[in-house]
C-alpha cells in the first residue's frame, strides 16, 4: 500500500489535552500525536493554499477536493507516535499489547532489560505479575542465543511546566493570582505518522497540502508550546506492521494499534469487540475470545472554529488484545480479514480510530531494552550556591546512611553475645570516641588492646561469636574488620550518595571513623536488647 510518511520533531513542549484532566487548572498531554490533529493541519494548510478563508463554504467551492479529502474513510491521518531512524523496517513505534506482562520486582530494580511473557500467546505462572510500563515498542525483534527474541521498548517523555495568571501583574495574592500546571510531551522528540488511502491518485493530489518545517500544534501555542518541524516523503510499499510467523495456527489475535470506536445497535457507544466482530464479517454468532486483555478509555477534543469541547466517546483503548480459535470464518487468509487489517474497523477512521492488527505477537517470551535512556542533566552551579548544597549533602548522606546501618544490624544475629557489663563498656567508649574524633583510628585499637590485656575480657570477646550475612565471626575479628574496612563498600554506599549537581563531597578520614562508630554501637546495642530478659 502506498503511504505518505509524516516525521514530526518537537522544537518546544508539545500540549494536547486529555479530555479528563482532573484539577481544574492543571493540563496533562496525551502521549502520541492524534490523528485527527495532524488531519487538522493538513485541512489548514489546504484552505490557505486554495485561498479559501475560514468563514467560506469551500464544500460549494468548484475545484474544492475537500469532502473526497477529509470528510470521507478514503484517507486516513493514522496517529503519530514515537520515531527512530534505527529501525529501518519498523520506524514508527507501537502501543505495547496488552497481554505483555513481566515480574513485579523487576519494576522496583528498574530493571529496562528484562524478560516479557505474553498471556496472548500463552498462559505464564510468574511470581508477582505485573502489566508491562512502557507504551509503545518497534516491531523490530532481534534474535538473541538460545531461541531467545529481543525487542526495543520506550515511553514518551514529559516534562511539567507551571504558570502564573494573575489580575494585577504586579502584585501576586490568592485573590489575584491562579497557578496552572501543564505536563506536557517534552522537547526534541520525534514522532512518525502515515497517511495512507487505497485510491494512489488521490494520495497524490494530497501530498502538496502536507505542510513541511515550522508547524504550530496542540493547545497554548501562544506561550510558545507546540512548535514543531515537519517532514514528508512518499512510501511506495507500505506495511504497518509485519505479522508474526510464530502464531498458534489454531488461534488468531487481534491487536488494536489505536483506540477503537464502536457503536451497538442503539448508537451509543460499546465496548463490545466481539459483537463488532461479527457485524463485520457476518458472522452468525457472535465469537468468545479464548483470551482477553482489554483497557477503555475516554477521547474528546476541541473545535476551535467553535470555541466548543468535541462529544467524548468511550473507546476500547490502544494495546487491547483479543485471541480467537480459528475457522473457515474467522481465519487470517481471508479477504475480509486482511481488508481490517489495512483500512481498520469502527467509527472515525479517517482520524486515526480503529487501526488493528492480526497475529502481531511474535513470541511467548522474549528480552526487552529501552531504546531511549534519560540522560542526566549536569546543571554547573556558581560558588555562592556550593556550601548550601554539601550540607544538604551531608544531610542526606546520613540520612542514607541510617538505613544502610539499620539494614545491616537486621542482618546480624547473635549467637553468644559478650555480658552486657563488656557490651556497655564497649558503647561508652566509642561514643566519647565520637564525641572528640582523632585521625589514625587510635580509640578503637586502644580499646582493643586493653581487651587483650585482661584475661576474662578477652574471652568474654574472643569466644563469643556473631553470624553476619551467613558467616560466624567472634566480636574481637568483627570490631577489628569494621574497623580496618572501607566503610563504604561495608555499607554499599556509593559516589553518587555524596554527589549533587556536580558538586561531590565525599567523607573524610572523621567522617568515616564516625560511621563506623555508630555501626559498633548499633549492633552492641542490639546484643544488649537481645540479652535482656523479656
């Protein structure tokens, strides 16, 4: 099929509003380009090429192709969502079925390599179940060692902007003053959409009126949001996705490639695809899916030329998947089937609605990456601001390392502990030792020393022991391991604990002695706790 190939990059924060937005003064984007955005561009850009204002009938308009163009199924502004040009085959990103799910605990790692199960494909017993995060996928597989596929996963970035509004520009009140707050598609993203239509000579006429450079979307342009380049070319074999060859051949999947509106028989909306279904290609029951994973959702907009919200339909969202048994009916081969496939099914086509995919699934299981990684912003702050910035430093150091130490004091468990008399002294002398801090390490090898003197001491020491992460150490070898360690690497504390901006205070010589004073007193102050009777 031919198509015409629509590459959109974000030169500012891009706004287009969900219909719910639950603060009154607050905005948050949708995270893809809607087709019936671009279709809006596209009719503005017709209109002033034809030099038909806006306040013309140009349905009456003698060489106006405007009904054939935009008020017909015959083209289609399918949505835009995230591009890369590494992907030669498959640029334009997908919405992530549905039906892709991954364990729990590697969200909380924030692990983005990391195995998927799709449900779709088949039934997975995993640990804690979780609904894959990231949006949208390039049907690109790689095949990795052992039968094992690799697929390129991201979501769209956001950034969140506030806003001011105020009666009186000089004087800022509760009374005067409103504050707003935009999430918005953050800048220097791309975004790809295709406009297709099986008549090619009506695709050609329209290739003219596809706007290329500067173009203004989405809401807010006037603080200067939604600046954005275009760039067209014609695709002359298109295929939006490339079907999996994997699929059960008793099994047929469908797979919504964008939220579909759908009618039941009142006219009201329905979130019935089965029913859809069957009305499209006459079945004479109505199919029940095997397996289902289906989302809804909301969509609305607004008509500026009215100054009017647009009617918000519920839809079956993007993602949804459906899976089938096969028949001579209902089978990927036949013509019916393959015409949903490339002209999609429901309401508002032509904006991008109802496109769907068959046998999209490719494996059972497979590895995942992010293809777009954040990088961090190194912000260069000026001299005044540094002696502000190490104290909140130091104050979150120790605050990361109070829950190191408790971490690690959890991991002890006391086999014989010393007579709490022996575990007090040893307290009482690391806190004065904390309280006039010395270089070297002399306070502790002081009180070792004395420990070595005294008979009964040294054995109250020497042969009492403590299991730390699994292995059984005297008090005597511990005190001397903490303290003749890296406390760093004992706690697992890393640069980036004492590094802000690229401001990096790392702990002194002192600094360390004391944690590890406070790491002695915590675990001889748990033995104490554990001694005492109950």
């Amino acid at each position: 099929m031919k198509a015409i190939k629509v590459v959109i990059t974000l030169n500012s924060p891009l706004l287009i509003a969900r219909p719910e937005n639950g603060d009154e003064n607050s905005r948050t984007s949708l995270d893809y380009i809607p087709g019936s955005t671009i279709k809006g561009v596209v009719i503005k850009h017709y209109l002033q090429q034809k030099q038909i204002s806006i306040t013309d009938d140009a349905m009456q308009k003698p060489d106006s192709d405007i009904r054939e163009f935009f008020f017909s199924n015959q083209l289609q502004f399918l949505n835009g969502y995230l591009y890369s040009e590494v992907f030669s085959s498959a640029s334009r990103a997908l919405p992530t079925p549905a039906s892709w799910f991954i364990e729990k605990k590697d969200i909380e790692l924030q692990n983005t390599t990391r195995n998927i199960w799709d449900f779709a494909l088949e039934r997975h017993n995993l640990e804690q179940a979780k609904t894959e995060s990231r949006r949208y996928f390039w049907n690109a597989p790689k095949a990795l060692e052992d039968d094992l596929w690799e697929c390129p996963l991201a979501s769209t970035e956001f950034t969140t902007m506030l806003h001011n509004a105020s009666t009186d520009p000089h004087q800022k009140s509760s009374a005067t003053s409103t504050v707003f707050r935009y999430e918005l598609i953050n800048t220097g993203q791309s975004f790809c959409a295709y406009i297709i239509a099986k008549n090619e000579v009506l695709l050609d006429r329209l290739f003219e009126s596809v706007p290329e450079g500067k173009v203004w979307l989405g809401a807010s342009t006037k603080s200067s949001y939604g600046e954005t380049s275009f760039s067209k070319e014609v695709v002359s074999d298109w295929q939006e996705y490339l079907p999996s060859q994997n699929q059960d051949d008793g099994e047929i999947t469908f797979t919504l490639l964008s939220d579909l509106i759908i009618k039941d028989n009142s006219g009201e909306s329905s979130l019935d695809f089965s029913q859809a279904l069957q009305a499209y290609l006459n079945l004479p029951d109505k199919p029940t899916p095997v397996r289902c994973f289906q989302k809804s959702d909301i969509v609305g907009g607004f008509n500026r030329k009215w100054g009017l919200p647009i009617i918000q339909e519920r839809v079956i969202q993007k993602g949804s998947c459906f899976v089938y048994e096969t028949n001579e009916i209902l089978s990927p081969e036949l013509d019916k089937i393959k015409e949903l496939v490339e002209m999609g099914l429901g309401e508002h086509r032509s904006d991008g609605f109802g496109r769907i995919a068959v046998n999209l699934n490719h494996s059972a299981i497979f590895s995942s990456y992010t293809l777009y990684e954040r990088t961090p912003v190194v912000a260069h702050l000026s001299s005044a601001s540094i002696p502000l910035v190490k104290r909140m430093i130091k104050k979150r150091l120790d605050i990361k390392v109070n829950g190191a130490i408790l971490k690690y004091v959890e991991s002890v468990s006391m086999e014989r502990q010393p007579e709490n008399s022996q575990l007090q002294k040893l307290r009482n002398f690391v806190n004065q030792a904390r309280s006039a801090p010395q270089q070297g390490g002399s306070n502790v090898t002081i009180f070792l020393n004395n420990v070595k003197k005294k008979e009964s001491s040294f054995l109250q020491f020497d042969r009492r022991f403590l299991v730390v992460k699994g292995k059984r150490i005297s008090w005597f070898e511990w005190i001397e391991k903490v303290w003749s360690s890296d406390i760093s690497k004992l706690l697992e504390l890393t640069e980036s604990d004492w590094t802000f901006f690229d401001v990096v205070d790392a702990p002194n010589d002192i600094d360390n002695q004391a944690i590890k004073y406070r790491l002695i007193d915590s675990v001889a102050q748990k033995a104490i706790k554990t001694r005492r009777p109950q």
